[in-house]
C-alpha cells in the first residue's frame, strides 16, 4: 500500500507541475496580498523580501484542519480550536478527523492529485516531509517565518531538521514523539537496578532485572522489544555507526560485523528470556502493554507520547529513561508536524498560518504536551513557570528534555518503507523461529539492496 501511495504522490506532482496551482480548504475570497508578485519573482529568477502585508489576513474566512488525533483527545481538540475561533473575528478553524496518519497521507495524496478538496492545514507523520517536500505538495514557509518573525530557533534542532526539506522549513513541529525506556521505578528500586545508558550495560541490567522461576521459565522480563516497527530498535544499530543506507544510496550496512554483533545480541537476549521479541502481529503493541502493566516486565521501549496512557493504567511509578547509546546517543523524532498545502490560494494559506503559529505557541504546547502524553517541543518552555509545573507533575520527562537536541531526523528514501518491511519481518523470523544470524542478515542485506537499487 505505502508503495502505491508514494507512486500516487509521485503522479500528483506530476499533475500539479502541469496544472499549476488551484484553490482550495477555504471558504475565503481571492489571494491576500503579493501572490502574484511572489510568483512573478519566482521566474524571473529574483528573490522576494519577506513583506509581512503579504501574510496578513484581512477578509472573514473558514478553514479546515485536517488532524489524526483519536477520540480520547476530543475534548483537547476542541478546547485549543475553540480558544483560537474565540481568540480573533476573521478565521474560523473546522477541525476533522480524519484517521491514522496513513489515512491521513492518502486523502492528502488524492487531494493533491485532483487539485481539490485539500485542507487549509494539515498533520503528517515525520516521515512523509521529505516525500512531500521533494513532491511540491507543501509550501515553504521560510518566507512566513522571515516575514512574521516566527521564533524557529525555539525548536530542538532536530525537530527543526525533521521538518525541513532540501534547506527549506516545509512544516513545523507539532505533536512530537521520541522513542524511550518506560519503566517500573518502584520495582526498579526494589531490586537495586539502575537504568542502563549505554549498549555496554544492557547486557548486565538484562540479567540483574530478570525474574526467573525456579523451573527457569521467565516470571519478569527487564524489559520488552517492540518487533512491528523497526523504530523501536533502530537507534541501536544507528548510534553504534551502522548506516541502515549507505552514502551510495543503493546499499545496507545491516550485514556489516557491527549490525550482525547487534542482531546475535538481541537474540541472545531473547533466547536467555531476559526479554522477548514481539513480533509484528497486530495484537503486538496491546500485548507488550499489558504485560508491562501487570507487572510482567520491568521496563518496556516504546513511544514517549503514551506516558499518559501507562501513568493512568499503572499503579506503580513510572519512570522514563533515555535508549542506551553507544558511540553516540541519538534518537529519531515521532510524531507528526503541521503543513499547508502549497495549492490552496494565499488567502486560505494565509489563515493557515495563523492558525499554525497558535497550535505551535508555547502556551498551546504545554495545552497538548498536558492534554495528549506528546512531549513539550520548545525549548523555552523549560524556562516557563508552566514548564516547571509541567516537571512537577510529569518529572520524568526530564530526560526528554535534557536530550531534545539529540532527537533527529528520521532517515529519508524512496524505497525507505520497502527496506523497513523487510527489516522488520526478517527480526522477527530470525529471533522468533531462530537460526544462523549472519545468514540471515545476509539474505535481509541482498533483499534491501535489490529494493534500493530499483528506486
């Protein structure tokens, strides 16, 4: 399916680069100010100044912000778009729901492709800015951030590379995730273990933090492996030097030495019952909850935006520690950022950033950060009596925002979903249903490059 929908991105722009631009996610009048001019510079090959009167809105006019926030974040939604329609008389912001973030890309996608029926502004999941990006289906914002003096920097910086494109801010932050280590501290304090924090001490704290039963079966697991999404254990292979692609853009380095040593450790963690692999079913993620909530597992990885979630349904101290690293100790962005739809008439665009600044506003930021379990974004915010409130309540998200500046891009290919396919199902083959370790990441290494070459 991710297949078809990036050859369907790749026709949409093909359309839109032949149909130029058409209006749309707006009930707003013609273009506010310096559309045409801007345009007009574009092919003369000049470059436009940043005129803050070319982003200003002045008519009344409705919008549609398409988002994936699920129905436990209703009230949160409807909150912050209330609190905006109320804060000002020209725009009025209609938020839909309009599924997961797949479903999200696809009506994105086929709107595109018509020229119709785009949102004003929307959410994508951060793997999608680079497509979009190379596609021309966002529009640049640099000019609206020189023009208004919208305050970037205040990103991590690595929040505001995952929304860049080819030097360009084609989307900002917004509901941002990490990977982490959520685990049981009282247990954790009970047994005199310490949270590893790096690849080095994992092997000690798998052992030392596992409860086994007098017949040798495993009665605790120090921790949980998430196996239906390579994101869960990429950052192992990338912080030990691994390069999933290599410069060539062609090639895996999966089966190099260093990414064989990191597979035949996970399996020997598995084999020993010091954790288990959870394979790719779709039960996966509940399972691997549930058995962390039950007291089943000491610590679990998996994403930062569901502290809330395991907070309310433990009842035991949650604590959160950064992935060990090695080398270094980097960790991918998750989440998705907002983008407008480089389509729509400046009108609506215009509106659209106005709207944008508000969602990402320090204020509405801790409103999510409080209301949905995603982490606060800015880097100010740490200095806010908000934020200090914020640490007071929620304190293991110090170690998120001691580290918001290690927090990267995801890795961006044509052929990225095809590799992480493959990644995935062969983890799960090999440690599930076993065998030799070299042989297998050979076999996956082979099948990566042969979808990497075809791009």
């Amino acid at each position: 399916m991710r297949k078809k929908l990036a050859l369907a991105l790749a026709a949409a722009m093909t359309v839109g680069a032949i149909t130029g631009c058409s209006g749309g996610g707006s009930t707003g009048k013609s273009a506010v100010g310096g559309g045409e001019t801007a345009a007009a510079a574009e092919e003369g090959g000049e470059t436009t100044a940043a005129d803050p009167a070319n982003y200003e809105v002045t008519e009344p006019i409705t919008i549609t912000w398409w988002h994936a926030l699920e129905e436990q974040y209703t009230d949160t939604v409807e909150q912050i778009v209330n609190d905006f329609n109320n804060s000002q008389d020209l725009i009025t912001v209609q938020a839909e729901y309009v599924g997961s973030y797949s479903d999200v890309n696809e009506a994105l996608v086929a709107a595109h492709a018509a020229g119709s029926g785009l949102p004003a502004i929307t959410v994508a999941n951060t793997p999608y800015v680079a497509e979009y990006g190379a596609g021309g289906l966002t529009e640049d914002l640099t000019p609206y951030i020189e023009a208004t003096g919208y305050d970037i920097e205040d990103f991590g910086d690595g929040m505001i590379a995952a929304s860049q494109y080819d030097g360009k801010q084609v989307s900002l932050p917004f509901l941002i995730s990490t990977q982490i280590m959520f685990y049981n501290k009282d247990m954790a304090d009970e047994m005199g273990i310490t949270m590893p924090t790096t690849w080095e001490e994992m092997d000690t704290f798998m052992q030392e933090a596992t409860v086994k039963a007098a017949d040798g079966t495993t009665e605790t697991y120090a921790s949980i492996i998430p196996g239906w999404d390579q994101w869960y254990f990429e950052t192992f292979y990338l912080n030990q030097g691994v390069k999933i692609i290599n410069d060539d853009q062609v090639t895996t380095d999966l089966n190099s030495d260093t990414a064989v040593a990191i597979a035949a450790k996970l399996k020997e963690w598995c084999d020993n019952g010091y954790t288990y692999w959870t394979g790719t079913a779709d039960d996966a993620s509940s399972n691997m909850r549930n058995n962390f909530i039950s007291g089943k597992a000491l610590s679990v990885i998996h994403t930062t935006s569901l502290y809330d979630t395991y907070v309310d349904q433990c009842d035991f101290e949650v604590g959160m520690a950064w992935l060990p690293g090695a080398e270094t100790k980097n960790q991918e962005i998750g989440g998705c950022v907002l983008l407008i739809p480089a389509k729509n008439d400046q009108a609506t665009k215009n509106a659209a950033w106005q709207f944008m600044q508000y969602l990402c506003s320090k204020d509405v930021n801790m409103t999510w950060a409080e209301g949905t379990g995603y982490m606060p974004t800015r880097k100010s915010v740490l200095e806010t009596e908000e934020g200090q409130a914020f640490l007071e309540k929620k304190p293991a998200f110090q170690a998120i925002f001691d580290n918001l500046d290690l927090i990267n891009p995801r890795i961006q290919h044509a052929a990225w979903n095809q590799l992480t396919t493959i990644w995935k199902n062969s983890m799960a083959e090999l440690i599930i249903e076993g065998g030799d370790v070299q042989e297998a990441m050979d076999q996956m290494a082979m099948e990566i490059d042969d979808v990497l070459g075809d791009v």
